[in-house]
C-alpha cells in the first residue's frame, strides 16, 4: 500500500495483537460487528481465531491484515466465498485511532485487487481443462439466468462426440 501501510495474509501468531485491538475498540465494534458483542474473554476470541483460519483453510475465506508499520490496525476480509458464483461477503474493521485517514479505502482497494487475481475469478484453469477433454468454447456471458440463479460471467462449452 504504502511504506508504513501494508496487507499481508492472516498469520497464527496475530492472534494475540487482534484480540487486543479488538478489546480496544469492542464498544465501536458492536455497533457494526455482530461477532464481537460475543467475545467476552480471551478463549471467546480464540475460538473465533480458529474459525477464521479453518475458513481460509477450506478456501471460504480470505482474510489479510492491515498493519502501520508492522503493527496490526485492522482486518479486511472476503467471507463465504462462492467460486461458482463468483461471490463472497466483504468484512472489514479498523482501529478507531486509524480510522478517516484514508487507509481502509487503499486496504479495500488493494485487497480486492489481490483476491480477483489470486482467485482467478475467470477460471482459466477450468477453460483450459474442458477445451483439454475436447469440449468446445462457444460462447461468454457476462450476464446468464440459469436455474433461477444469476450467474456472472458465464461461459458456456459443448462436446460434440459419435457412437
């Protein structure tokens, strides 16, 4: 982001800086985050932590960390990652003495930059697989109704094969 902000991914050893930042800023939090009206102790924001990380383990969530230098201010987060929709949730806290400074607009920025390429929201692996199996690209949708569903940036294969 810059020389003193940054983003990294969400590591195991930030437990203990997020539980006290959020303890710092809970009474703020609880008017926006629902979670956070829950966390009464330290083994309450445990349980959270782990959750967070068994959701990025599963590829449900991305979650990365704003630090000013080096010191954790914030999260931003994608929650509930739909790939086939193309879809997830976006989360993001900050600490108060931080806030309307601009940074959670750049972490926001960045942050959604980084997710739609490392998650390949195109799916060029997919395209690549079926054309490898002998379907045929025949279209692209950017808008498709499909089962009652909306489905962005759709694409659409066929396989033409004898008996």
């Amino acid at each position: 982001m810059n020389k003193q902000i940054s983003l990294r991914t969400l590591q195991p050893n930030d437990e203990e800086a997020l539980y006290l930042l959020v303890k710092e800023n809970q009474a703020q939090f609880i008017q926006w985050l629902d979670w956070a009206a829950m966390i009464q102790n330290h083994a309450d924001f445990t349980q959270f932590f782990h959750y967070y990380q068994s959701q990025m383990k599963e590829h449900l969530m991305e979650v990365q960390v704003i630090c000013y230098q080096k010191q954790v201010i914030g999260i931003v987060e994608a929650h509930e990652i739909n790939y086939s929709l193309k879809s997830a949730y976006l989360s993001y806290w900050l600490d108060r003495n931080f806030q309307q400074k601009g940074i959670m607009s750049k972490a926001i920025s960045d942050f959604l930059t980084y997710l739609y390429s490392s998650r390949s929201l195109k799916h060029t692996r997919s395209i690549r697989l079926a054309q490898k199996l002998g379907f045929h690209l025949e279209g692209y949708a950017s808008e498709f109704q499909f089962e009652a569903q909306f489905l962005p940036d759709s694409y659409f294969f066929h396989l033409n094969y004898q008996l």
